[in-house]
C-alpha cells in the first residue's frame, strides 16, 4: 500500500483548524455520533476525539457504546474490530487507504497455511492483524496484555504468536516460552536508529528510556521501562524523573506533554530521517478535514463479512474476559 500524507482523498472544506474543530463538534452532537482516536493520531483528531486510547482500551469502549455511529480516527484493522464488536452500529472511517504495515506481513491464506503446518499449536495474533486472520486465531492479544495471555496457557502449550516478531521476541524473552515467530514487523518501531538512540541518551544522561516491545531487541535493550503505548504513558505520568526519551509512535507525546506538562518529552528519531519524530504514515492520513467530511456525509463505512466476523469475534472477546478477569 502506497502511502502519500500530502494528500487528501475528499472534498476540500477550506476552513481553519478551529472551525474543523467546531464543526466536527457539532456534528457529532447532531448525529449521535461517538469519535474514537488512537494515541498514535495527529494531536488535533485527538482533541476532538470522544475517547482516546491504544487498541485495547478502544476495545473495551467500543463494547460499550450505545450510539448508532462510530468513526474510528485510527487504522483499518481497528475500525474492523470496531465493526466485530459492535455489528449493529455504523462505523466509519476517515480514510480507507490508512492501513497497517504490520497487519500487511500476514495475509490470511499464508497462516492457514502455516497453521495447517503446525496443527498441534494454538495460533496467538497480535490484534494489528485483518478480521481474516482474526478469524484464524485462537486468542488476540495487545501489547498491554499479551504477556498475561501468553501465560495464561499452560506451560507445555505450543504457540504460534503472529505477526510482529519483535513484540513476540520480547514475550519469550520474558516468559521463557519458545513460541513460533511470524517474520513480520512494524515499519514505524523497525526504523529506529540505536546509534542515535545512544546519542540522544550521551545528550541526555537523566532522562529515562521508554520502549514499545515493537521495537528490535537491541533497541529495547536501552529501554528503563518496555511496554504498550498506555503503560508508558502511566510510567511517565508516575515517574519522579523530569525527562524521557520516548521511542514509539510521536503521537503519544500529545498526552504525555497533556498528563505532564511540567516533564520532558524527547522523541527517538528513525534511522533515515532528518526529522526527530518517527511518524506512522497511516496513522498520519487521517486529517481533521478528512474527519470532517467522513462524519457529514456518513462515508467510508466499514463491513466484515458475516462468517469472518462471526469467527473472528471469538478470539477477540476471549482476549477482552481474560483482560478483565485480570484487572486490565
């Protein structure tokens, strides 16, 4: 998939950032309507969002939600999940093309295969993946929880864990488990620079490392603290420290900067870039103008179909009662 952030795949609206704002408001008001936003979003699709979180906590909102309409200002796998868990509501999405480079590494009919290959073992898959490979699965897992449902199977159970290979690395490393690896990765954690990781800590030598289990494991070998984009939030909001090199998306910053304003926040920049951020270019796609027109015109519905969805909705609400059976 072909990503271009200078473009904008709807109709131009020609008014300012605040009256986007102001517009999309009351909009939402005049159709019912429910904005959910991940972290990894532009700041201002933030500020309008209704809910803002990492893929786990949009899950467990979605569960929740009464109103006929949702748009989910993320990427599509999350819109499908949406979609999955609340088949009676529309959802929309601002942008069709904002995809993920992760959910990409693993086509459906190439786990079935590879499942077929290894019948004895029971297929876990990060929630970054289609409703297809949903389908598939045995259990869904975030970055918040996929150590807790790792161990939640017995010692002696062989696992498949797919698709990110870092992510699943890192549960093994600290499980002690031998999991199957699948080869795939997200392009936005694989770019980060260790050679500047390391300058930034020489500039810095105060300032805590925070590490999303995305990243390789000689970048999250740096890391004073590893975990999903909420936990380092939570980390940042309750550290004493005063400074934080931040190595995951740069849209979090937006909430840490919010949560604690009087701290710090350094973004780790990516190996080919003069930029200090490293952006996802799908997250980025989506534009308070995109937002604007999805939710007036009601566009970019997102459908599963009826067999996948039904199948995959299983591994996702098996990963949501075992989340909440665990206090998380």
């Amino acid at each position: 998939m072909n990503v271009d952030k200078s473009e904008c795949n709807c109709a131009q609206t020609n008014l300012s950032n605040e009256n986007l704002k102001q517009e999309i408001i009351r909009l939402k008001k005049e159709k019912n309507a429910v904005i959910l936003g991940h972290f990894y979003q532009r700041d201002e699709i933030q500020d309008v969002a209704d809910y803002i979180g990492d893929s786990l906590a949009l899950a467990q909102i979605a569960e929740k939600i009464e109103q006929p309409l949702i748009i989910m200002c993320g990427v599509h796998f999350m819109a499908e999940t949406t979609k999955i868990l609340c088949p009676d509501k529309k959802v929309l999405i601002p942008d069709t093309e904002a995809g993920c480079s992760l959910a990409d590494s693993c086509p459906a009919k190439e786990l079935a295969e590879f499942k077929k290959a290894h019948p004895d073992h029971k297929v876990i898959s990060y929630v970054n993946t289609t409703a297809a490979v949903k389908a598939l699965t045995d259990v869904v897992v975030t970055s918040s929880n996929a150590r807790q449902i790792v161990e939640s199977f017995p010692a002696d159970t062989k696992l498949i864990f797919g698709p990110d290979r870092n992510l699943g690395g890192y549960i093994n490393s600290i499980t002690g488990r031998d999991m199957l690896l699948w080869n795939g990765s997200c392009h936005v954690h694989e770019q980060f620079s260790l050679d500047k990781l390391v300058e930034l800590k020489q500039q810095y030598p105060d300032a805590k490392v925070l590490v999303h289990p995305e990243c390789p494991r000689q970048i999250v070998m740096m890391a004073d603290n590893v975990g999903s984009t909420a936990a380092l939030l939570n980390y940042s909001k309750s550290s004493d420290a005063k400074r934080f090199i931040v190595v995951t998306e740069s849209g979090i910053l937006h909430q840490m900067r919010q949560a604690s304003p009087d701290k710090e926040f350094i973004p780790a920049p990516p190996m080919q870039s003069n930029c200090g951020c490293n952006d996802c270019n799908y997250m980025k796609m989506i534009t308070l103008e995109k937002l604007l027109v999805c939710l007036r015109d009601e566009i970019n519905e997102v459908n599963v179909d009826a067999e996948i969805a039904e199948e995959a909705r299983k591994p996702i609400k098996r990963m949501l009662e075992i989340s909440a059976s665990l206090g998380l």
